[in-house]
C-alpha cells in the first residue's frame, strides 16, 4: 500500500500517486482510495444512471471509467479496459476527491488557494481569465500555494476555514516555461488541456488556515483597464455558486444540491469578496497583482 498526505488527509492508496507527497504514518487512514469498483456499482451505473447518490454514497461513470465517493473516507475507481490509468486519477483527484469531501458537509470552489501576507485566499473565476496566472505570479512574489484548482472550505466555530491541498500546481506549457520549467523534466497530468505538473514543496503551505478573501476573475473588452471591485450583499452568495467546483457535475445530472447553497451563504458572509476583471489582450499581469497586494495591506 502506498502512504501519502494531501488535502491535509492521511490517505492510503493500492495504486501509486505521484502529486501527493509520501508519508509512512502508523495511525488509521483519513481517506482509502481503491483501484477497482464493485460489480454491484457497475451494474447500476451501467443499467440505469450514469450518476447516482444514496445516502452518503456518490458513484458516477464518464468516458474514462467507473468513480465511487463512498461516506466521506473512501474512493474507488476503474479505468474502462483499455483506457489511460492516469487520466483515470485525475477524475479521482477532481471530481471524486471533490464528491468525498462534499459528503463531509465541505464546500470546494474552482481555484487556487495561496498564503500571502500571512492572509489565505483563494484565485477563482472564468475559465482563461488567469487564475494560473495570476497564482503563478503571487508565487513568484513570495506566496505559498495551498491548493491547486480546488480549494476546499469549511465551516468551523464561525469561521470559514480552508485545508491545504498538495504541493503541486497545474500549468500548460507556456505557463510552465514562464515559470522556468522545462515540461521535458514534468509529468503530464491532464492529457486534453496539456497541463503539467509543477512541483511546490519547497513553496507550499501545508496547514489549515482561516480565509480571508476571495478573488473572482474574468475578462472584458470594453476598454484597457482593470476593473476592481468589492463584493457585497446577495451576489457574493450568487458569484460563489456559479464558481463551484462540482457546479458542473450536479447541473448536468442532478441539480445542485440545497446543501451546497446553504453552505455558500454561511461562507459568503465570513469572506471578503472582489471581482477583478481583465481587459483582453493586454498583459496585465502585474496589475492584477498589485490589486491583490493593496487590497491585502
């Protein structure tokens, strides 16, 4: 069996993943993951629905293979014979990691998380509207990553808390090599979107922590500057929920869960919230930092 740490967890594993980090700890594991799925879960998956919930059971199926989030503590998956065994992780990185903690009453939002100015907070938005970037460019500037492209939050004693994720970031190719790193020495994780995996250790924050803020980005072409707001009232609920993780994966299937929102809400009012958006075209990079850093200070 292998032994890691990530998302602040104990995980135990009967297949080897190489972004978490390894740990030989003696104690029980927070989260078993399992290479193989039941022949019961694949014949519902396969006979009536492509995604299921009973209870605190979620299993679904996709075009790579079968996934099972099952009480908060375990994961099992199945690549179809044939398919990629490592594509197959990453939708038990993702989409199942993401169900597991959900069924732990947690929230996850669709960004990354970095520790700057002794302040946590997290880099969400549109798709292409620089998350990776701009996280990248905190990094560079002295940030340490929490989590990559999932952040998972939680309430606790009134306060919404984040825990950390893995020491290991998502760029494409371009991004990598602005950040000096040869993809010939990286291993490919996401074959569709040609992403690679950036090693963090040594600028990685691995403890739970309070969030501060949260930065949602997107892009327009209405002139040349950056646009900056504060947030405030309902639309911090309604922003957050349309930056969900698993927002995409409920619509398509079952709807959003009222839980989720609930949880929005109670977060919404404990967090700072800003929309930055970027003129397209312009490289604005360190524009948009200095935003983040001013609003921080």
């Amino acid at each position: 069996m292998y032994k890691y740490i990530g998302y602040g967890q104990k995980i135990e594993s009967d297949c080897e993943f190489n972004q978490f980090v390894s740990n030989e700890f003696s104690l029980e594991p927070d989260i078993t993951i399992h290479h193989f799925v039941e022949d019961k879960i694949k014949d519902i998956l396969k006979e009536e629905f492509q995604v299921s919930i009973r209870g605190r059971d979620i299993f679904f199926r996709n075009q790579v293979g079968y996934f099972e989030a099952r009480a908060g503590k375990e994961i099992f998956f199945e690549e179809y014979p044939g398919q990629d065994e490592n594509e197959a992780k990453e939708f038990v990185m993702g989409n199942t990691m993401a169900l597991l903690f959900f069924e732990r009453d947690m929230n996850v939002i669709h960004g990354s998380a970095v520790r700057f100015h002794d302040k946590t907070i997290i880099i969400s938005g549109d798709s292409g509207a620089g998350k990776s970037t701009t996280a990248s460019k905190l990094i560079r500037e002295g940030a340490k990553l929490i989590s990559d492209d999932q952040s998972i939050v939680f309430m606790d004693d009134g306060n919404a808390m984040l825990l950390p994720g893995y020491p290991s970031q998502k760029l494409c190719v371009d991004a990598s090599e602005r950040n000096n790193y040869s993809v010939d020495n990286l291993l490919k994780v996401d074959e569709q979107k040609n992403k690679y995996a950036i090693p963090r250790l040594d600028e990685f924050y691995g403890e739970i922590s309070v969030l501060d803020s949260i930065y949602f980005l997107s892009k327009h072409t209405e002139d040349k500057e950056v646009l900056f707001e504060r947030i405030d009232g309902a639309e911090k609920v309604n922003i957050m929920t349309s930056n969900l993780f698993l927002r995409p994966f409920f619509e398509q299937n079952i709807g959003l869960p009222p839980t989720l929102l609930m949880q929005c809400i109670n977060i919404a009012s404990k967090v700072k919230m800003y929309r930055i958006s970027r003129p397209v075209g312009f490289d604005t990079e360190e524009d948009i930092y200095r935003l983040i850093q001013d609003s921080l200070l």
